[in-house]
C-alpha cells in the first residue's frame, strides 16, 4: 500500500496557529545544529503521507522523510491508533517492569535482526544507541579504543559525536574519547588511488588492518561503522568490504557494532542494510525507522556472547524511558504495517524502478551532477561545480549560495528535500507512491538547471 494524500488547505486557524508558534519559536526554542539569530526554520503545521504544510500554508513533498526516519509517513493511522490505545492503557512504567509493549517490540525486533541478535536494549535515540553499544563492547573486551570512519555520522551526544567522522564533530573533539578514524571505501572522492570498485575494496580494507596494527590490535574494542552511511552521502560499500570488516574484527577480537539508526528498518530495500552484505555484527543499533520517529525509541540488538558477559555481572547503565510504552507501542504498530503493506519491498522496486533509472536521467542531462548512488529509498545526488576536477558544489562541512539557491528552488516548486554540504539526498517514506516519487525527481530536475548555472558545463 503508497501513501496518498487528501489533506485540504490550511484553514484561517491553522494559519494563525502556525504564525503563533513560529513568534515563540523565535522567542524560547533554542535550535540544533545553528546560529541562532541566522536561520528561519520553517513551520510544519500539518502532514500526511509523504506530504506536509508549511506555515504559510504551501503543501510540500517530504523527499527528507523529516531526517530520514518518518519511513511509513507521516500521520499512519494504524500507528497513530496505537499509540491512542496504548495511552489509555499505560501511558507510561519504569524500565525495571515489565510491560507488554515492550516485550512485543523486542520479539518483533529479534526476528527481523540477523543471526544471534536476539536480545534487545532500547534507548530514547540513535545516539544513546551507539553510546550504549560501545559501552557494552569496552566492558565485554576490556579494552578502550574505537575504530571509526571518517565519513560518517553517529548521533550528537558526547562520545556518539566523537566517534563522529564528519566535521561536526570538530568543535566537540578534545582527542579524549579513544576514537581512531580510517578512509573507509568510496570510490567517487577515492583515497587510495583505485580504479574500480574491487581496487577500492582491497585498499580499503589493506588501510583498515594498517590502521589496527599500527594502533595497537589489542587494545581496540569495538569498530563502529553504518552498514550504509547515511547523512555522510550513501556510499553503498562495495562487493566484500564488510565481510573483510567482519573477518577484520574477528582476528583482532574487536566488537563489530553495525550502526543501522539510518539505514535500517527498510530504508535500502532491506529491513537492515547489513543484510545485503550478509553480514551478521557484534552489536546493531538502531532507531528511526523503529517507529518511524511517532515516540522517540532506539536500541542495541545485542549477540549471545556479548549478553553472556552481563548475564551474571550487572550492566551499569540504563535510561528512565527505555522502552517506553508508548513508543514500543508505536514500534510494533509500525512493524506490522510495514510487513502488512509490504513497504520493504516497495522501497526495494522503488530504488530498481524509479530512484535508480530516474537519478541516472538526471545525471546524463545535468552538468552538476557528478554522482548519483543508492538503493531502495536511500539515495545521494552529488553536486560539482565540475565534472572533471570533481570540486563539490559546496566545500565540505559547509554550504554554499549554490546549494542555498538549489534548495530554495526545490521548496518553491513543492519539494522539501534534504540537504547536506554539496549533496540533495533523495529519501522519501518508503510506502511514497510510484506518482509522487516521479513528481519529487521532476521538481529536483527543474531545480538542478540553476545548480547547472554554477558549473564548468
């Protein structure tokens, strides 16, 4: 089943509504991720499917799925009826009890996990996910120092941003945390030189096991790597690179944690992205799509040796609203809507029918696009002022008036996309119709003509 829309314009109260809230907004909110006094976030006073209403009232296409996590849409009724339900029910309890939302979510979870990713910790979000994780594999190894890749993204709080590849982890980093960055593989920005994907592999790995060696193999205890990297540009590994990660951390006795909290639940045409690889982790957190971010809901599944460690030695850790009812509540209500109407296998036909064959139209026919790539609804335009030199549109960990201009001209003719540094990420809920996704890749086409303006030809 696609989400369609029949929501009608904003009414003379939702409009004023909207203009109340951005005052206060304006006044109290203190916002992520920005410069106060320079942005004007926009007003979101509706949404339904795959589309929301501004405050002004102007009805856009979520190509963002929010920050990629609203994978059924937004306003489901199947999970909003939940969530209602379980509200009269028990609204909320202490992690320290059982309740039954909780349990059903943890049984659904461990049947989609692979392998022996049977037991589940929740958290409130991706970030606590991955603290959580790393935590576990210091205490199961003994050992303290991490291996992350450069280009990735694991969550805002303290070691979370640490572990952290991309530049906002900068301003947060005071070289205490015992994080090791590596290049992991990405052929388009090589830094090894490859030619091909299977060159890229090799390398890739090769530098990982330098990395480790000349580190010190002993004293690493967990490797922390999104199977897909998400808000990093969707680099799809290539063929081989995580099977040699796993062998990798087996020899070393590393914990190999499969950070899902983007890409999981879906998002690749897969209900995890590790499963194309065939890859069974140490540890895979998730969040997001859990519950399509209805409640805030994260969580480690976690191995069996791993849980034998804390199976007779206390875990010291815990959070006030882990596994709380209402988005355990939310997350089984997702989950069976999501096999019901079978979303995972329409996100899958919508990467090989529409997003695949779509972007690489876009690409042959505008000058900007250096790169398209992806699978399922998980996929990244990359923007260069030239094709030849490969100079992105906007200089990394950064923004530019290009992009600035590009994004502007998506929101203005209906599309709200997601944007990072030089890259339109195409990532709408997994259940948009066939109709509405080829309407986003039209608006972004339109659009990509005044990012042409600004390249080499």
């Amino acid at each position: 089943m696609t989400t369609t829309t029949t929501g009608t314009a904003l009414s003379a109260e939702e409009l004023e509504a909207g203009r109340r809230a951005y005052q206060l907004d304006r006044q109290h909110v203190f916002h992520s991720w920005s410069a106060q006094e320079l942005i004007t976030p926009m007003v979101i006073s509706r949404a339904e499917g795959s589309w929301v209403w501004d405050g002004e009232g102007n009805k856009l296409l979520d190509f963002s799925s929010q920050l990629v996590n609203t994978n059924i849409g937004h306003q489901h009724p199947k999970v909003v009826a939940a969530i209602q339900e379980q509200a009269g029910l028990l609204c909320t309890v202490a992690p320290q009890h059982v309740n039954a939302a909780r349990s059903e979510a943890a049984r659904l979870i461990a049947e989609l996990t692979p392998g022996d990713l049977n037991r589940i910790f929740f958290t409130n979000g991706g970030a606590e996910a991955v603290e959580h994780a790393v935590r576990m594999a210091r205490l199961h190894t003994g050992r303290y120092k991490v291996l992350s890749a450069y280009r990735s993204y694991h969550g805002g709080t303290a070691l979370a941003v640490n572990i952290t590849g991309d530049p906002r982890r900068v301003a947060n980093d005071y070289g205490n945390a015992g994080t090791v960055h590596f290049h992991a593989p990405f052929l388009y920005r090589s830094q090894f030189h490859a030619e091909d994907e299977a060159q890229e592999c090799q390398r890739a790995l090769e530098h990982l096991e330098t990395t480790i060696q000349l580190e010190g193999a002993d004293r690493f205890a967990a490797i922390v790597l999104e199977s897909i990297p998400g808000t990093a540009g969707i680099m799809v590994p290539p063929a081989g690179y995580l099977q040699g990660v796993r062998e990798l951390a087996t020899k070393y006795g590393i914990v190999f944690i499969a950070d899902e909290v983007m890409a999981g639940f879906g998002r690749s045409g897969k209900w995890f992205a590790i499963d194309h690889a065939d890859v069974v982790p140490d540890l895979l957190t998730f969040a997001k799509g859990v519950n399509s971010g209805y409640v805030p809901l994260g969580g480690v599944a976690i191995s069996e040796a791993i849980y034998s460690t804390f199976a007779e030695r206390v875990y010291p850790g815990g959070l006030t609203y882990s596994g709380h009812p209402l988005a355990c509540a939310a997350a089984v209500a997702t989950i069976n809507a999501m096999r019901e109407e079978q979303m995972v296998e329409h996100a899958a036909s919508l990467g090989t029918e529409v997003f695949g064959p779509g972007l690489a139209e876009l690409a042959a026919k505008h000058h900007s696009v250096g790169e398209v790539r992806g699978v399922g609804a998980f996929w990244a335009v990359e923007l260069v002022r030239n094709r030849a030199t490969r100079e992105p549109l906007a200089p990394y960990g950064a923004s530019s008036p290009a992009m600035n201009e590009l994004i502007a001209a998506c929101k203005s003719r209906g599309l709200l996309p997601f944007a990072n540094f030089n890259r339109i990420h195409v990532v709408p809920p997994l259940n948009i119709s066939v109709q509405d996704a080829r309407t986003g890749l039209t608006i972004l086409d339109e659009a990509l003509t005044l990012a042409d303006a600004h390249t080499a030809g």
